[in-house]
C-alpha cells in the first residue's frame, strides 16, 4: 500500500490507536482517484487496513466501501462492495 498525502490520528480503542490516511491523484485541488482508509499499526509496526472508501477501478470508479479487516480471519479481504456513497 503507497504511502499517504494525509494522516489524522482518531482514538485508541481496545489498545489500539486508529488512524485515517488519505491518498488523492494527482492533488487535493485536482482530485481523478481518492481512498481514505481506517487503520491501526501492530506493535511490530506493520499497518493493518480496517477499511477503505476510493473510487477504484474495481468498482468501475464508483465511489464504495470496501471492508479489509475481521478480528477472526484477518488474512481475508472482502473486495464486494458493501456500501455506496
């Protein structure tokens, strides 16, 4: 996952901090693709994606959620959309 061009720290929540990282192409005063994720980094640094909204080729570029993580099988992805904006 590339680096973000923004990053606001939310809340700790079961000794986790969560934070949001924002990526937009080419800039934020000329947006053509966007994500905004939810995530947490473990104490070995590594960053763990909760969730994401983007406008992905996966979706035709329609802006949609996508759910990345679940506490009992953290290895799954779940690229069906579950919401749309």
């Amino acid at each position: 996952m590339a680096g973000f061009d923004y990053t606001y720290e939310i809340q700790e929540y079961r000794q986790r901090t969560y934070q949001i990282g924002v990526r937009v192409d080419p800039s934020f005063n000329t947006v053509e693709s966007f994500a905004v994720v939810l995530f947490f980094r473990r104490a070995d640094g590594e960053r763990v994606t909760v969730a994401k909204v983007d406008n992905a080729e996966h979706d035709e570029g329609r802006i949609h959620i996508d759910r990345h993580y679940r506490e009992q099988s953290a290895e799954t992805k779940d690229r069906s959309c579950v919401a749309y904006c």
